[in-house]
DNA sequence: TAAACGTATAAGCATCTGTTTATATGTTGT
DNA sequence: ACAACATATAAACAGATGCTTATACGTTTA
C-alpha cells in the first residue's frame, strides 16, 4: 500500500521521488556505460573523437563491415553519444557532446594505470 | 609476411607497436565500461562511491540476493574497479581508485543532462 | 528514369550475460 | 568440535547481444 497511508513512515515523499528518478538515471546511465562497453563501438567513439567521419571511413579505418558500423552507429545515436550530419548520400557521424569525450579518456586514463 | 621484410613501408614498426598497445587498451577499456553497463553493478558502484559497504548491507540495499551481489563484486574485483578488507567473516567493498568515482559522476552529469 | 552509390534495416544465428538455486569455503562463538 | 554466520563459487537456464547475409531506402549522376 505504497502512498496510500497518509501516516508519517520512514520512507518519505522525496524519497521515494529521488529513487524514482535514480531508478531511470541508472537505467540511461547502465545503457550508456553498456554502449561504450563494446570493442567494436569503443573504438568507433575514439576514431569520432579525433574528427567527424563518415560510414564507410570508419568501416575501412576499423577494418569492420558497413552494417556492424551503421548497426553499432544507430546504437551510439540512439543514446545521444553521436550524432549524425548529412550531406547528400553521405552521413557523417561525430560525438555528441564533451561528456562522451572526458568519459573516454578518463577510461582509458584509467586503464593505461592498469596495463603494463 | 608481417615484420619478416626489412625494407620500409607505410605501416612503421612503431605504429604497429602502438596499434598492439591500443588493442589491448581498448580490449581492457570495453570490459572496463562493460562492468559499468548494469543496472545492479551501476547501482552497486554508486553505493559504495558514498563508501565502504559489506555483501550483506549492499544485497539488503539494492533488493539482490547475496549470491547476484557476490557475483557481480567478483567481476568488479577482477577488472580493479573495486577492492575488498576482510574483517573477520565479513567482506568490506570500496571502490578502487578515483578514476572510478570520476567515470561514474561524469556519466551521471552526461544522463542528467538528457533526461527531463 | 535508370544505374550507381552510400547508408540503413531486417532476419537468422551462435555466443555471451545475469539470475536463481544449491552448495562450498572460511570464520566466530559456544 | 560443532553450529551459526558471512561470503564465495558452481551449474543451469532464459534472455540479450553482435555479427553476417541479404535487401531496402534515399541521393546523385548519366
């Protein structure tokens, strides 16, 4: 009988609203971590993250085929961690924001202490 | 016939040094950001960003079995995200460097900045 | 408008993942 | 030594994931 007891219990209104929203921040926060936690996909975001490039550079840059790249690009999209600008038949694909950036290179600041 | 011609070419030894070393870093840096791409190991991280926790309070906490949390502390352990104190019979987690509280709060800024 | 081009999507699949249930390991207290 | 306790591990299974092959879509050029 969550919120129907008008009685004063432990778990109070704004607690219950702030796990609500943390609920829904960690499930974005999960995908967005899961989406870079992909080797594929990682290194599509660290090649965007020297430049904007298009479908078939990436594909040939990270020796993948055209699909697995536009599949894991509509993933990456999907979150907000790229974005896409297009120019006739050509779609060319950057990161979306700084955060996408720091996130990045605080990861692998943070292997790079692990690996010999 | 890679690395058996010594004559030069356009692929240097030191960039293929370097395409080993990355291979590897980004190889660690997926499973990194994988580890993080789960609602329970998210939610487990951002507990014990607040501080140390044992395996009972975190299952008690985040509404897990003993078993899921265990599980989950395992993979974290092994990728060096978080590290144990024992104390008797009971096991003490914290996270393991700043790196990680840092990677945790810059994702959270990233899906905050997205949701309504 | 037809062909070429770049990209996107769909279906099928083998593999990987997270959970539960059950049990093992190790520690404390009697 | 034995029971209670805290945690760790193992097996098994449902569901998710990433790749390939095939095809569709939208744009440009002849």
């Amino acid at each position: 009988m969550l919120l129907s007891d008008s009685s004063l219990n432990s778990t109070s209104m704004s607690q219950i609203t702030e796990a609500l929203k943390s609920r829904k921040t960690f499930s974005l926060l999960a995908d967005t971590f899961q989406a870079l936690g992909d080797d594929s996909r990682i290194r599509i975001v660290w090649v965007l993250s020297k430049g904007e490039r298009n479908v078939g550079d990436l594909a040939d840059l990270l020796k993948m085929s055209q699909p697995a790249v536009s599949h894991h690009l509509r993933m990456l999209r999907n979150l907000r961690l790229v974005r896409v600008r297009r120019e006739g038949r050509t779609s060319f694909y950057s990161l979306d924001d700084q955060h996408i950036n720091r996130l990045l290179h605080e990861g692998i600041e943070h292997v790079e202490d692990l690996l010999p």
